[in-house]
C-alpha cells in the first residue's frame, strides 16, 4: 500500500483484498485496508462481500470493524442463515 497499490483492485477468488482479509478473518490486515481507504461494500465474489463471507465464518471481531465502518448487508442476496448470523454479531 505504501507503494501505491490499489486497496480497492478486484480479481481472483475472493474478488478483493478486504473480502480475502476478511474470509481469513485477518482483522489487523482488514484494519489497515480500511485505513488505506478499501471499500467496504463492493458487491462480489461467493458470498456477495466481506461482511456476508465473515459472517459465514462466525468471527464478531472483524464483522463488527465492517459494520462499524459502515458494510451493508443485502437482505435479498443472502439465505436466511446467513442473515441471522449477521444480525445477531451486529
């Protein structure tokens, strides 16, 4: 990042670096990409963005830092599994 990187890039499995962050539940790297500016809410990727692929790994932590920085969820692109572990971590 220090050299210039796009924080906000997208390809490959996980579509970004804060959704790969974010599936790893790696919340020092999540926090220093939003530091450097990531998007939290670019839509993408298996689980449609971070927080819906966090909240299948059931770690509060780092969905906690996504809703704090103002991830969204999309009632209509998640099972209803999934929601209901989002809103109980929220």
């Amino acid at each position: 990042m220090d050299a210039g990187a796009d924080v906000n890039a997208g390809s490959g499995e996980y579509g970004n670096a804060l959704y790969a962050a974010s599936v790893g539940g790696n919340a020092k790297v999540v926090q220093m990409l939003m530091d450097a500016g990531a998007d939290v809410n670019p839509q993408g990727g298996h689980y449609g963005n971070a927080l819906q692929a966090e909240s299948v790994r059931g770690r509060g932590k780092v969905m906690q830092m996504l809703t704090g920085a103002g991830a969204m969820n999309r009632e209509d692109s998640i099972d209803d599994d999934t929601w209901v572990v989002v809103e109980s971590a929220v």
